[in-house]
C-alpha cells in the first residue's frame, strides 16, 4: 500500500533527528483510513530543543518527500519531552506543504491515549499527559464557540467541500463527546448527523465524497450547499454550546 510506503520513507527520514516516538492519530489510527482522500496525522517526539538547525532539518525531510504519492496529505507535528505537558502551546509542525506552530489538542491527546497507532518507539501513554474529562469537554466547547460558530458568519467559506465536511463532521463528534464523553470516527459521526437533524441531501453529499464517487458540483448546488449547511449549523451550535457550556 502507498501509505505504508510513504511512513516506512518518512520514518526512515526522520532517523537522523533521533525520535523517541512516532504516532498516528486521526483516521489512520482510528479505523477509518481512506487512502488518497484521508489526511495522515502524525506525532513525533524528538529529543529536543527544536532550535533552528533541527527545524531545518525538519523541513528538509518533508520538502525530501515531495513528489513521494501521498506526501502532501501527511501532516506532522513535533512534540519534546520538555514541551509536551501544555495543551495550549504551539509546537512545530508541517501541514498544507510548510512548517508551521500549532497546539496538539485535547481531542488529539485524548485520540492518541485512546487508539493512537504507534509507528515508533515509546507508546503515547508513557510520555504524554492523560486528558482529564473536564479538560476534553471545556475544549470541544470552545472549539465550537469560538471557531465554529464565527466561521457560520463567513458564507464563501461554505461553498468549499472541505469547510461543509469538517463542519458538521466535527459538530457531530462534538455532540457525542459532549454527550457520552466518547470520541468517535467521521464515519461514525457521518451516521449521527441525521439524527441530528442535519439535511439529508449535504450528509449524502458528503457520504459520496468521502466513501464512494463524488456527484457533480455545479455553482448552484455549492450555493445551495452552503446555504443549508450554514442554516443548519449556526442554531445546532448554538444549541449544544448552551447545553454544554
């Protein structure tokens, strides 16, 4: 598979940087991997610090992979042992084909401790923090509130696949987080969104991209799309914010 040529490669890269771990989470790890169409969502955890030598070298493994099939889909972030402990601190990381700094989330650290696929070394659970329940449901609420919601009020946003997807793919994980403190596949969460009220034709929409052959897309659909996954989304959040928050 072009996948585990693609990890067998990166860990092979990533060698001389020493790493103490390398995992998986998301779909790769959660059992609802798709190859072409999924992100590859990596951890690695060097020995540090990441100065400026080591974040170059970073860069040229990545940079080293392109042209590699699947490369520009996996994404990784770089934890240390002494910079790991803060949920709220951004780490190095590459995604969308460059270095960047973001948090390793709750949802992300509580992915890792609860089915993170180890491709290297140590196990999540003998380095990272566990995620205390209290921790997982203020983020996920936050996550809804504050990014969420103001993205509804963006509308151009929503004529792209990747905003109506992640939208209400992670509205409805976030509803069976908040609501049995489990986390679940997109998968799953796909088969939650009727029954939580979300219209029929953008979860079909959906479904096709993500697990079978994607319908045509004319300007009127992506307007219409838009428009139903929006009307959808802005009071269903609203709604779980004021239960959960």
């Amino acid at each position: 598979m072009r996948t585990d040529a693609l990890l067998d490669r990166f860990l092979r890269d990533l060698a001389p940087l020493r790493p103490l771990a390398l995992w998986a989470h998301g779909s790769l790890a959660g059992g609802d991997y798709q190859e072409g169409r999924s992100d590859l969502d990596l951890i690695a955890v060097l020995p540090g610090p990441l100065g400026i030598g080591p974040t170059r070298r970073v860069a040229r493994v990545h940079r080293g992979l392109r042209g590699t099939p699947l490369a520009r889909k996996l994404h990784c972030g770089y934890l240390t042992p002494a910079t790991l402990d803060d949920p709220g601190r951004r780490h190095l990381a590459w995604a969308h084909d460059g270095l960047l700094r973001r948090p390793v989330t709750p949802v992300t650290r509580r992915e890792l401790h609860t089915f993170g696929r180890v491709l290297h070394g140590r196990a999540p659970d003998a380095l990272l923090p566990a995620v205390p329940d209290p921790q997982l449901t203020d983020f996920v609420v936050r996550d809804q509130r504050d990014f969420w919601r103001p993205a509804v009020d963006r509308p151009r946003r929503w004529r792209q696949d990747v905003w109506v997807d992640l939208g209400l793919l992670t509205h409805a994980r976030a509803a069976v987080t908040l609501r049995e403190g489990r986390l679940i596949s997109k998968k799953e969460a796909l088969a939650e969104l009727p029954g939580l009220g979300a219209p029929a034709e953008v979860v079909e929409d959906i479904a096709r991209r993500r697990y079978g052959t994607p319908g045509p897309h004319d300007h009127s659909w992506q307007v219409r799309r838009a428009r139903l996954a929006r009307d959808y989304l802005g009071p269903a959040i609203d709604a779980l914010v004021a239960a959960y928050g």
